[in-house]
C-alpha cells in the first residue's frame, strides 16, 4: 500500500510539472472568492475530470478535506482501480487570502501543485476545479451525482475557459 501510495504522488508531481511545459496556463482564471473553507471540508465526489496518469482506470474517487490546527487542509484521495482500493494523503496550504479559492497540494515531499477552484455552487455542493494548466479540471459534488441541468452549466463554462470537454472522463458513468 505504501508503494501504491509513493507511486500515485510521484505521478501527481510528474504531471504537474510535465504539464506545464506543453499546455495552456490557468492563470488567467480567476479562483472563487469570497471563499470558506470550513464549508468546503468534507468528502466531495468526482463526476467528471480531464484525463492523467495519476488517475488512470479509477473509478468511485473521493477526496477529503479536513482542517488542520495550523490553517492548513489534510487531503485524502481515494479511489478503486483493478477491484483495489488505493488513497494517496496530501497536505494543502493557501496561497495567499484564505478567503480566495487559491491552495497549492501537496502529496509528495516539498512539491507542490496548485489547486484553484474556479466554480463553486452558493450552497457549496459542487464545484470545479483546475490547476495551473488546462490539461487539469475536475467537476466536483457534495455526492456522487450531480442534476443534469448543474453538469451541463459545469461543462460550457469549463469549454468557454478553454478545456477540452470533449476529452471528459467520468470515474461514476457518464452524467448526460
């Protein structure tokens, strides 16, 4: 398990970093502000993400989002592949205002990669999230399905930002 785990974050950080060579910068998109993370702890549920390495074949993958003492966010990532259930654990930290969507995670060593939240629902129940590059995005929900109507608006506005939609993969089945 502790090699599964080394495997996944050292992937993570190779993409990441591999990433930003080829693909268009986020940094134009703006992250969600005003945000508060006390409402964003808790388990979210992917629905759909842009396809990398680190999460190749996983299906039923969760992330969770628990408050440190020192303002920091514990993440754990988790998820099947293969009939196994493998988690990768991380660490979060805020870029600058807490109150912006902004945080950089890591799960591996010293490296980071940034996690920028660029949609978020009013009630907090779903989200959408990005990285530094565009070749990162994931439609995120408080469960494991998300109204058709919320995906769809998920999706034209990832399009309009420059995603590639139409490379979506859904690790519960397709929503539409």
């Amino acid at each position: 398990m502790i090699r599964t785990i080394l495997l996944l974050a050292a992937s993570a950080v190779a993409a990441i970093f591999s990433g930003c060579r080829s693909a268009e910068s986020t940094a134009s998109i703006p992250a969600v502000r005003p945000f508060d993370a006390e409402r964003y702890l808790g388990t979210w549920y992917e629905i759909a993400r842009l396809p990398h390495s680190f999460e190749r074949d996983m299906t039923k993958v969760t992330a969770v989002y628990t408050a440190r003492k020192d303002g920091g966010i514990d993440v754990l990532n988790a998820g099947w592949r293969n009939g196994e259930y493998r988690t990768a654990r991380g660490r979060a930290r805020f870029r600058g205002d807490s109150t912006v969507g902004e945080l950089e995670v890591s799960f591996f060593g010293p490296f980071y990669g940034q996690y920028r939240i660029i949609a978020l629902a009013p009630d907090y129940s779903s989200a959408m999230v990005t990285s530094s590059t565009c070749d990162y995005l994931w439609i995120l929900a408080r469960e494991s399905t998300l109204p058709l109507e919320t995906f769809r608006q998920y999706k034209e506005q990832a399009a309009k930002l420059g995603f590639n939609v139409a490379a979506l993969e859904y690790p519960n089945g397709r929503p539409e």
